[in-house]
C-alpha cells in the first residue's frame, strides 16, 4: 500500500506537483482571491498534501476544487486546473507513498488473503 524506493520518491514528486498546481491555480490576475481566506486554504491543503496526510480524502478534494475552477473559469483559461484534476486522480488511485504521514501514521502491512475453506 505504501512503495518506497523508486515509486515512493514518484508519489512523493506527485503530491509535490499537486501543491504546486494548486498555489498556481486560478486565471491570471486572481490575486483578490487570497485576501478572501482562499490562499490560505489552498496553502495548508497543498501542505498537507505534500505532506501526506489523510491522502485520499484530500485528493478528492483537490479533484473537486480542480473541476470548480474548471467550471468557473473554462477549460482554456485554467490548464493548471486540468492536470490538477488528473494528478488528484492519479494519486487518489495510487496513495501517498512510504514518504507520507498516513504510512507513519498506518503503517506498511501487507495484507494476505487465503483462499475460502470449505466448511
């Protein structure tokens, strides 16, 4: 649930990537926006994203702010919100990664599964 080495290093770029598209979301001129309490949200979600906490949940949720952008400003005026939808989703899909708090927090177990006895 939780690879290290090479595919870890990769989510842990993904999440990374995530928290950037998210402090550069938004069509140019926005800046109005973070005075509103907004900036501040999206820098402590893209923080606890790169961090790795509660993953999925917050993937979701970076989905779901991606396709009110989408919907607001346009596909053509926010690209950033498209690739941010698709990097949620991805990661969303894959987990966080060894390098996270939720493998800290969860632990790295494998989980076997035996086949059905008969009784």
């Amino acid at each position: 649930m939780f690879p290290a080495g090479g595919p870890g290093i990769g989510l842990l770029l993904l999440r990374i990537a995530i928290a950037a598209a998210l402090f550069l979301d938004g069509p140019p001129g926005t800046a109005v926006r973070l005075a509103h309490g907004y900036g501040a949200m999206l820098i402590a979600l893209g923080a606890a994203v790169c961090a790795g906490v509660v993953t999925p949940v917050l993937a979701i949720l970076c989905g779901v702010l991606a396709v009110v952008e989408i919907v607001r400003w346009g596909f053509l005026v926010s690209p950033v919100a498209i690739l941010l939808l698709l990097d949620a989703a991805v990661l969303g899909l894959l987990g966080p990664g060894a390098y996270s708090v939720d493998a800290r927090l969860f632990g790295r177990r494998v989980l076997v599964l035996s086949e059905k006895r008969d009784e």
